[in-house]
C-alpha cells in the first residue's frame, strides 16, 4: 500500500500561515514571507500531496501561491 495522500489547509493572515494536514492531523506556523514559503514547500515536500486549499485574505496568500507554483515539481 502507498503513502496516504494529504489535503493541506493554509489559513492566510498578513503575518502568519497556520497549515494543517488531514488525514495526518499535523498543525504548524511559518511567517508569510518568502523564507516562511520556503520551510513550508520544504515541510510538504516528504508528503504525498492531494491538494491544497489557501484562504484567500486581502491578497495577503498571493506571494505563497506564486512562491508554491514555482516550486510545485518539489510537491508530489
């Protein structure tokens, strides 16, 4: 049997990133700046990803977005 497959949640505020993993039930924080994006597609990167949902808040998800698009060939 394979790996299970994560859902990633990311809730977005200007300072901060709260992820959550389901099924795993793993929670932890990065800072919403580009070394916080970095740890964050570092962390997911030994995870079998299904998909990722991002709160969407006052475009402050933006530079994760762009910063997980240029990095997805690291997310499997």
């Amino acid at each position: 049997m394979g790996e299970v497959r994560q859902w990633v949640g990311i809730d977005v505020s200007q300072a901060k990133l709260d992820i959550a993993l389901r099924p795993s039930g793993r929670r932890w924080q990065v800072s919403n700046n580009e070394a916080g994006w970095q740890e964050l597609v570092g962390e997911l990167a030994g995870f079998v990803i299904a998909g990722v949902v991002v709160e969407s808040t006052g475009g402050w998800s933006e530079g994760w977005c762009r910063c997980c698009n240029a990095r997805r060939s690291r997310l499997r």
